[in-house]
C-alpha cells in the first residue's frame, strides 16, 4: 500500500512523513528567501529591468505569485480525479526531474500569459504571496489524501504527467528558481543603489 496507508512494515508512513516534511521546509525555506529578496527593496530597486526584454525584481516576484496559484490550481484538479492505479510508472522519477529542470537557470522557459506579471503593486504581491503560501502549507500539514495515487498532465512535454505531491513540490522548487532570476537582477550593473533610490 502506498502513501499514507499503512503498510506492513510502516515504510509507506515513514515515507510520506519524510517527503511531507521535506516539503514544508521547501516552503518555508523559499518563502524565507523570496521575502528576504523583495521586502526591503525601494519602488525603484522593484521597477528597475536590466533590459527590455528582461523582468524586475517586481515583475519576477509577482510572476512568482501568480504561478504558485496556478500550481496549487493543478494540484487540487489531479486530487479531484480518480486515483491512477498505474501513478507509480506515470510519474516515476518526476521530482527529481522537477528539481533538476526548475534549478537549472541555464534552460530558459517561455511563461504562460495567465503567469505573466501585470503590474501589482510591491505591497499587494507581497501581501497575496503571503497568503497563498500560508494556504499551501497549511493544505500540506493537514491534508489526509494520497496525494501520490492522483494525477494531471502539464502542458510542458518533458514532464507530461504529475502527482499531486509533485505538483506541491513545484511550487517551492520554482520560487526558488526565481529567487536566482531576483538575484540576477540585482547583482546586474545599474541596478539601483538604495540611498540613490529613495
């Protein structure tokens, strides 16, 4: 039996915990280091682009927002479909994939227009990243499902199917993606200084 039943040995319990709480601290750990990043930025420093083809420091924490709504969205239609008996080769391998693929700054992707930053002030992003992460982790902590058994396709060939959990996985895996994306901007010549940008 797999994730969250009992198995004859416990193993099954011992792995959930174990992913469960690799997760938390994924969140937290990227929450901690998104907020670290954009908190104390001046309006200046969030609106700055190192070029025109190149997002701010608002722009990527807002996209960093919106997508980790349309993850969540993701997970919650995978959980509402019936569980795949076949999930274990479906999705064998994924999170490491995820890990690999999201981390690697030097593979550009092309974001959805429905991630796209439109604007939001540094206030609202922060305020609604909040938000959407306490709701992440709380679902994380609380929830009862087995997360691995469900199911849903992604629109990037290379990752085709996820489970649930991967899909929970993606949000903190790409948070911290675009962590990297903030910093660039930050250590990229121009950039504003805080005492030139009060």
């Amino acid at each position: 039996m797999k994730n969250g039943t009992v198995s004859v040995f416990g193993e099954a319990i011992e792995s959930t915990a174990k992913e469960r709480a690799h997760l938390i601290k994924l969140l937290q750990d990227s929450q901690k280091e998104y907020l670290s990043y954009v908190e104390n930025v001046s309006e200046a420093q969030w609106n700055w682009k190192p070029g025109q083809d190149r997002w701010s420091v608002g722009e990527t924490a807002e996209h960093i927002l919106l997508a980790e709504g349309r993850l969540f969205s993701a997970m919650e239609r995978a959980v509402a479909a019936p569980p795949n008996p076949d999930w274990e080769k479906s999705t064998a391998g994924k999170a490491e994939l995820l890990e690999r693929a999201l981390l690697d700054r030097s593979h550009k992707a092309v974001s959805p227009e429905s991630i796209r930053p439109q604007g939001l002030s540094k206030a609202e992003v922060i305020r609604r990243f909040k938000e959407a992460r306490a709701k992440t982790i709380k679902f994380v902590q609380d929830t009862q499902l087995p997360l691995k058994e469900h199911n849903s396709e992604h629109p990037f060939p290379v990752f085709k199917t996820l489970n649930a959990y991967q899909w929970l996985l993606y949000i903190p895996l790409h948070n911290l993606r675009h962590d990297q994306q903030i910093a660039e901007v930050k250590a990229t010549p121009g950039y504003p200084s805080k005492l030139s940008s009060v």
